[in-house]
C-alpha cells in the first residue's frame, strides 16, 4: 500500500512541470513582440538600406522564427513526454509530428534547431565582418562547432543505443 501511494505521488508529480511550458508559452509572446519590433526596423529601413543590411535583417527574422519554432517543439513534445497527452482529435490541424516524437528525437531535434540558430549566428557575423572582430568571428565559429560535433555524437550514441536495443529506424 504504501509503495502504491508513493508511486502515485510521483505520477502526479510530473504536473509540476506544467508551468514551465505555461512559461515557454510566455517566452514565445515575447519573442513574437521582438520579431514584431524587427520587422517594424526592417520596414522602415526597407528603402535606404544596403544589400547586406536587408540579408541581415532577413537573417534576423529567420533566427527568431527558427528560435520560436524551436521553443514551439520543446513545447508540445516536452508536454506530451513527461506531462500528459494531448487530445488531438479535438484539434483538425493538428501537426503530424507532434505526439510522435519521443525523448530521444527531442533531443535530436533541440539540438539541431540549436545548430541552425548557431550557423545563422556565424552567417550574420560574416555579413557584416568590417563590424565583427576575428576574436568575435573565431568564438563565434568554435561554438558552432562545438554544437555541431554534439550534434553528430548525440545521434551516434542515440543510433548505438537503438541497435542494442533491437530496434532499428527506417
């Protein structure tokens, strides 16, 4: 009996981290405020600015979009994972992906999403390399290294465990 109590105790523990997605939620309007803001600079300096500062305003919407759909699947999957499962019959345009992706591809998928907000980052730099400094640039292209290379040994490791476990993805 009390193993039972305990074991749901814990169970019900996991709603503890609802607010924290209820939080990302709150990130998620901020950063559309700020991608809001972006685009009202973009606009007005649509007609007096030069070729590279529109590619980097560009870039900048794209970072924020992708930072946003990056908090978007951290989200949904982070719920569905370790809170509870959305009803998505109640939802007709519910997205493919999500309620499919376990702990494993989160992981994947988080840290690619990091890698392509990381090569905008370095992008950007190299756009607008007369106000970037080399020490900046060399930082700025190490850390994205070192992401990528996390990158590649999380899905190694992830493509061993799955072959010991007898499970193969196609």
């Amino acid at each position: 009996m009390i193993e039972r109590v305990l074991e749901r105790f814990l169970f019900a523990s996991r709603w503890l981290l609802a607010p924290f997605y209820v939080g990302l939620v709150v990130c998620l309007v901020v950063l559309m405020l700020k991608a809001l803001q972006e685009l009202v600079h973009f606009v007005e300096q649509a007609f007096t600015a030069t070729e590279a500062d529109i590619i980097l305003g560009v870039l900048t919407l794209v970072d924020l979009t992708f930072t946003g759909s990056l908090i978007v699947i951290v989200i949904f999957s982070g719920y569905e994972n370790f809170v509870s499962k959305i009803d998505e019959a109640e939802h007709k345009d519910w997205p493919d992906w999500m309620g499919k992706i376990d702990f494993s591809g989160l992981k994947l998928k988080l840290l690619s999403s990091i890698v392509a907000i990381s090569a905008i980052q370095v992008l950007k730099a190299f756009m607008n390399v007369q106000k970037t400094t080399d020490r900046d640039l060399t930082w700025l292209v190490l850390i994205h290294l070192v992401f990528v290379g996390s990158g590649v040994l999380l899905a190694l490791t992830d493509r061993i465990a799955e072959g010991k476990n007898g499970h193969r993805s196609h």
